[in-house]
C-alpha cells in the first residue's frame, strides 16, 4: 500500500492539505496516511502525530521565543516520518517548519519523494533559499506564475496550481432577510485572524467607525471574526457602544454579507485575495510591533504588502500601513472612494484581470492531486 506523510504548520495548512487529499481519497482510496494536521485532517480520518497547536508561532518575535520546543518538534516529526516511511511527504504551507523538516528527512532517507505546496516568498526575500531547496525537494507548487522564473532559474520542478481563494464556489443560497436591511449600506471590516492583531487594529476601526458615524448615520459596519475570537472580539465592542456595528463569524454568512458590502477594510493578508474575488472595493490596513516592523523591513524588497498591488507594482488598492494605519487616514480613505464611483470602478477592473490571470485551468487541489498521484504511480 503506498503511503503518504502529511505536514501542516497551521489551521491553514491543515485546511488546505485537506481539500487537495480528499480529492485523492476519491481517485485512489487504498493509501496509508499519517500526519501533522488539525481538525480538517482529523475529519478525514488521518492521525495526527501531536497537536498542531505546538508548533504554531506567529511572527519573528514568537519564533524567538519558542526556538527550543520547535527545534523538538521538528527532530519529532522526523522521526515519525522516518518510521513511517512514507511514499512522499507532503508538506504545506508553514516554510520555516515544515521545509526543515523535509531537508532532514531528505538527507536520512532520499527516496521519499517531498512535495511542498505553497512556494516561499522568494520574491520578497531571500531568494537564495531556492540553491538550498533544489537540494532536498523534489517539486514545488505555486499560487502565482510570476513565480515560476525563480524556481526555473534553479532547475527546481515546479507547477502552477493556481491559488485555492479562486477556486469555484457552490452559493449558499443562505436567506439574511432577517440579518440585512436594504435600507442600510454594509462596510466590512477584517481585524485580523489573531488576538495580536486584533488589539492593535480593533481600537484603530472602532475610532475610524465613530468618525464615519459623525460624517454619515446610514452605515452597518460588519466585523468578520473567527469563531474562537469572536466573543472576544463583541467584549471589546460592548465596551465601546457603538449601535450599528456587529460581529459575525458564521463562514457562509460572513460570504454573504460581503457579497452585499458596498466597501472593505481589510487586514493585509490572503483575505484581501477573497473580498478581491466577490469584487468589492477596498483598502488595505496593517500595523505590527516596532521590533517586528524593524526586522520585516531589514529582510523585505518589495514596495508593496498586498499581492494584487505586487503583482500589478502598483498600488491598485490603497495600503495604509503602520504609521498611516491610523483613524485619520482610514477615514479619508474610505469616505474618498465612496464619494468617487469612477475611482471604485478603475480598482475592481484592474482587480478583475489581475485574478482572471491567478486562476488555473480547473481548482488549485485538483492540479495538486494530480501531481502527487502521479508520484504515487
């Protein structure tokens, strides 16, 4: 029976690795799996070596922090791959986890075939990396073309697979006639997935929340939270009282909301790909920690934070980052657009051919599969 080892990082990981197995499960259901996953692995029925949770640090600072129970983990992870003796290994997403681990594993046994899905961001910063990783992956994945040269330059084998953000949705068809109110016009905020984000965006959005209210009365401003921050998130809330904003965090009501958001501010990350892709105007925010602002811009070369703004190298949704993330400049920002139909119009037609240039020929876990049953053959 051929085996397949696969590692995770973190909840996104864990949810990607799942769409692109269970597509294999369908295909050839007579493969042994073993894992570093979480509860979408799990739903699955594939063992987890240890709670992803251990291994899950956030930020150069966290890392720092956690640098001896993640060197544990990793010579672990090792060791459970080793005897298992795997076909391929897997791994997805989480560079600075599960690429060190496949370098060991590679150089303890070479014949297990290692695949990574989700390239590092060589084009940001260090792309020397790819001399190294040539030496212990067998292929790579790709979210974006553009990425293709850094890895051909290499002789590294790589597909485009498209990113998983695009990939076709069935609707809903969820009734939020009891929810939404036509009357109202709906701006959607993103704080961010992550308590530390969270306490520094959300006290920044309530006072930008409060200056749009003085301006205007006839906006509903929609936090979208995750389940386990969303009780968080209404405590912080109360504690402001301000009457026409809510948290939801329900995934197929967070979707719908946003389809009939006129505007979004969103945390800079993959979710700008998302309101991106159901074609809503937006602008983007983030702000970290002195030290790690210091560190990302000693490291970083690109101008922009924002994948459609990269890819375009220019700014084609405004980024309001650290100092500029401030009540003030969100305020302008967005009462700006919304007072400048022509200037919204220009954004999501740039926005739409960019992502129409980001799509694979079918869904980005189809072509993965594809790629490691032809290993498997």
């Amino acid at each position: 029976m051929k085996k397949i080892f696969i590692l995770t990082g973190e909840a996104s990981g864990d949810k990607l690795a799942s769409t692109v197995i269970s597509k294999i499960k369908r295909i050839n259901p007579n493969i042994e799996y073993l894992c570093v996953g979480g509860s979408n692995l799990n739903d699955l029925g594939i063992k987890s070596i240890f709670d992803l949770k251990e291994i899950t640090y956030i930020a150069f600072t966290s890392v720092l922090f956690n640098i001896f129970k993640i060197r544990n983990r990793i010579y672990k992870t090792v060791d459970e791959i080793i005897k298992f003796n795997p076909d391929i290994l897997f791994s997805v997403d989480s560079p600075d986890f599960s690429l060190r681990v496949s370098k060991i594993v590679k150089r303890k046994n070479p014949k297990i075939k290692t695949i990574h899905f989700i390239a590092p961001k060589v084009w940001a910063w260090r792309e020397g990396r790819v001399k190294k990783m040539k030496k212990y992956l067998d292929h790579i994945l790709l979210l974006f073309k553009f990425e293709k040269k850094y890895f051909d330059k290499e002789s590294l084998l790589n597909t485009f697979v498209g990113h998983p953000l695009l990939d076709e949705e069935i609707n809903s068809n969820i009734q939020l006639n009891n929810l939404i109110s036509d009357k109202k016009k709906y701006i959607s905020l993103f704080a961010g997935s992550r308590e530390s984000e969270i306490k520094i965006l959300t006290p920044i959005l309530f006072k930008f929340i409060k200056k749009m209210n003085d301006k205007e009365n006839d906006f509903n401003f929609i936090f979208h939270s995750t389940d386990k921050l969303k009780n968080y998130l209404i405590n912080l809330l109360n504690k402001e009282n301000i009457p026409n904003t809510e948290v939801i965090s329900d995934d197929k009501i967070k979707n719908e909301i946003l389809k009939k958001s006129i505007f979004a501010v969103v945390k800079s990350g993959t979710v700008s790909l998302e309101v991106c892709k159901l074609n809503i105007p937006s602008i983007i925010i983030y702000k970290m920690n002195f030290i790690n602002f210091f560190i990302a811009k000693l490291f970083l070369k690109i101008k922009f934070v924002n994948m459609l703004n990269i890819i375009n190298d220019k700014e084609i949704i405004p980024e309001l980052i650290q100092k500029d993330c401030n009540p003030d400049e969100i305020f302008k920002s967005v009462f700006y657009f919304l007072k400048k139909p022509e200037l919204i119009k220009k954004q999501l037609s740039d926005i739409k051919s960019t992502i129409n240039d980001l799509k694979s020929s079918s869904t980005s876990s189809e072509e993965a599969s594809k790629i490691l049953l032809n290993y498997l053959a």
